[in-house]
C-alpha cells in the first residue's frame, strides 16, 4: 500500500500528507460466566490533507483504490479553497525532521481465535469462582486493538507502522458492610492476545493480589476530608501526569488560554520533578504504545516538558510550532482515516528519582497511600479530579486499614510543588490508556510513585 501511496504524492497541488488507516478491534467480555459479547471490528480508509496558504483541506473515503485516493486529493484541495482567505496571513507550516522506516510490530505466532478468546475467559472464570468463593460477581474482558497505518506525503517522507495492544481486565465484587464493594484491575499491554500471559495458570499470583486487596477494602472504612500528606502511587502518578499536566501543555490548548502558556521558564512542580512525553516506547523501551512517525510524517522525538520542576516546553503540529516559534517533535496524531491529526500526548511520564517506597511512606504520620484511579477529569488551569478505588491509611510511617472508594482533586502545578519524594521505580501503566481528546487515541502514561500534598474528598 505504501508504493500505491507514494505513486500518488505527487498529484498534490500543496504540501500534504496521504494516509492510509486501518483500526482492528476484538472484544469478548463475560459476567459471572456468562458471554456478554463476542465481536471483532475492522475500520479503515484513506485520507489526504494539504496545507495551502495557511488553510488546511482533509478529505477521507472508506476504500483504498486508485480512484478513491485520487477523490480525497481533489477534494481536500477543494475543501481548502472553500474556506476563501480565512488565513492567508498565517504563517507557513514549521520545517520538522521527516519521519522514515518500517514500524511493525505484529506477532509472529498465528493470530488468536475468537473460540481461543472465548477459552481463555471461560478458563479465568472457572478459576476465580471456584477459588474465591465469597464474591457476588466476576466481570472479565479481554480485548486487542491494532493501528495499522501508512504514509506518504509530499515532502518526501515514507512511513508503515503496525502497533498492537491487548488488555486483560478483571473485576470483583463482594458483599460488604455499606452493599457491594468492587475493585478491578487490567493486565496486558504492548503487543497481541497471543504474546501475553492471559493463561489462567499463569495470572495465580496476580489474582491472589487483587482478591486480597478487595477483601481488605471490604473490611476498611471512609477516609477524612481535608488536605493530606499522601504517597501516590505510579499508576495514579501517570494518570495525572497525563490529564493534569499534559494536556494543559498542548499547544493547541496553550493557544487556547491554557494556564500553561503563562508559565514557560518558571516553576511550576518541584525541583525533584522532571516529567516529559517520549517518543517509541518511552525512554525505557516498555511501554504499551510505539510511535515513531507522526500523522504528519514527523520524526518523534522527546519533549521535556517539565525539567526540574521548570516548564521548558509544549506539544507540538507543525502548525502550532509556527505560531508558537518552536520545533514539532512529533505530535501531531489522528485515531482514525477518518480523523485530522490534532496535538496529542504518546507516552507521558514523570521520571524516577531516588526515593524508596517505604521511606516514603515512613516520613507520614498521618495520610494516605492511594493506588489506583478511576474515572476523573481535569481542565485548562490543571485543577483536576480523579476517583480512587484502592488506598490506605497510613499511621505513624506504616500501611493501616483499606479505603473505600473516594476522591481527590486539586490544582496540579500547585499539588507538584509540594513534592518531597519521587520513587526510584519507575511502571508504566501495564494495559496503557485511552485518551478521549476530540477522538479517542491509545497513549502511554507511567511514572514512579510521588508524595505529595492532595485534598481527598472523603466518602467516594
């Protein structure tokens, strides 16, 4: 597909990328051993988007023949000029490195079967309801996405990448004082169904955890309101360094009033926080996203956004970097053929420092170790909102009783600066994360555990 691609780059009246985009799907979910669904999806097509005078033009079709690639060129061009002289003062698009090479990360073991799928649930049921017997409820998924996409554009670059992610996800529930108490966890990441450990065998210890854990929840009780002293761990630590931090400093979003635009140069976290968005698999190769070529033929590269707790830089497209006077490194992503590439995060991290864990927690007499987030949501002055469904007290330096389900929120660059530890183990979030920005989009998030200052809210 990419030679077909590239045999057609030419036709482009203005500078302009052609793509052609494929999202495969799988998904097999089961309730208390019962199949809830069974499904597999196939998206794709092609688009074309060119850069004339200031004005983007997007066309896309869901077919890749000859005739179809040459339709969304011709209309992309006439979508451009239809917008008349909008922007004819703006800037030209910013020079970035062009992005090149094979990018594919398909198994080399035979794909697996829906019926293998279907296996692997039925066996991970059997187990956990014969050896917990006190739940109410076993909720189970597993599911496989693949991007799969081609580029080539008129300057030259071209570009295949294959990227797949597979998540098992289990939920369990109890009877508890107060009604049904859950907690549920996700195993999986990088790569397909058939080059993870999602054998029943072989997820023992890794049940064994995540029952305990709901069985001590169960029997914990509500946390105070109010400010705490608290040791996030990385999996919270990631999620915020993606929705509180991050998106406030998408240039995109920087453009639109971000309070992030107000900062650059200054503190804004700790001198102990260095937090950054990289390109490939992250700066340890583990993470559960790859990308090496932006949707607009971009070589990636990292950004340190924060460096020592100083705001150094933004994501960029090749347009906001013009704007904004800065290099594109690489995020300008589309989820879709369907979809124009936005400025979008790909693996966002605080970096490891050199604090233990239990020292952590032993320099707290009075707070919080908290776990694992669920939903929650942050806006462009970086206050935020997360829900917590897994945590601790922590009394005189050691873990006491489980939470139950609760909140914390807060203003992120101020939560930041009143960091004293960051751990020296860094985790990605092993199943990865959705981002939902205009369009959904597969993103990496990690970091090591902090301890901080956060408000938690009480009673979830």
């Amino acid at each position: 597909m990419l030679d077909r691609l590239a045999a057609f780059a030419g036709a482009f009246k203005a500078p302009g990328e052609l793509r052609w985009h494929v999202n495969l799907s799988t998904q097999v979910t089961m309730r208390k051993g019962v199949l809830l669904s069974n499904g597999q999806s196939r998206g794709g097509g092609v688009s074309a988007r060119l850069y004339d005078g200031g004005i983007y033009g997007f066309a896309a079709a869901p077919s890749d023949d000859d005739d179809a690639i040459r339709t969304v060129i011709a209309k992309a061009a006439e979508n451009a000029a239809s917008v008349g002289g909008a922007r004819r003062n703006a800037p030209a698009r910013a020079a970035s490195e062009p992005g090149e090479g094979l990018y594919d990360y398909r198994s080399e073991r035979p794909a697996s079967s829906a019926a293998q799928r279907v296996r692997i649930l039925k066996g991970l049921d059997s187990l956990i309801r014969e050896k917990y017997p006190d739940l109410v409820n076993v909720d189970i998924s597993l599911s496989s996405h693949a991007s799969e996409k081609s580029l080539a554009t008129t300057e030259g670059v071209r570009t295949y990448s294959y990227v797949p992610r597979s998540v098992l996800s289990v939920r369990m529930a109890v009877e508890a004082n107060g009604g049904l108490v859950d907690l549920h966890n996700t195993l999986g990441g990088f790569g397909e169904i058939q080059d993870q450990s999602f054998e029943p065998e072989s997820l023992l210890a890794w049940l064994d955890d995540l029952h305990e854990e709901l069985r001590r929840k169960a029997e914990g009780g509500q946390c105070e309101a109010g400010l705490h002293d608290v040791v996030l761990d990385s999996d919270l630590a990631g999620i915020l360094a993606h929705e509180a931090i991050g998106h406030t400093c998408e240039a995109d979003l920087v453009l639109a009033g971000s309070i992030a635009g107000d900062h650059v140069g200054g503190m804004v976290a700790s001198e102990k926080i260095t937090l950054g968005d990289y390109a490939g698999r992250g700066p340890d190769g583990k993470s559960s996203f790859a990308i090496h070529v932006d949707d607009e033929g971009t070589a990636c590269r990292d950004v340190t956004i924060i460096e020592n707790g100083v705001l150094r830089n933004f994501l960029h497209s090749r347009q906001t970097a013009a704007e904004l006077g800065a290099e594109p490194a690489g995020n300008a992503r589309a989820f879709a053929f369907s979809d124009e590439p936005l400025v979008r995060m790909r693996n966002t991290a605080i970096l490891a420092g050199k604090d233990k864990l239990a020292d952590m927690i032993g320099a707290i007499d009075r707070g919080y170790y908290l776990k694992r987030a669920t939903n929650g949501q942050a806006d462009l002055t970086s206050e935020f909102m997360f829900g917590v469904s897994c945590g601790y007290e922590i009394r005189n330096g050691k873990i006491g009783r489980a939470i139950r389900d609760t909140t914390i929120s807060g203003v992120a660059f101020d939560m930041l600066k009143s960091v004293t530890h960051v751990g020296d183990e860094f985790k990605w979030s092993g199943a990865g994360g959705w981002c939902g920005k205009k369009q959904p989009i597969a993103v990496g998030m990690g970091g090591p555990a902090i301890k901080c200052k956060i408000t938690i809210g009480g009673r979830g």
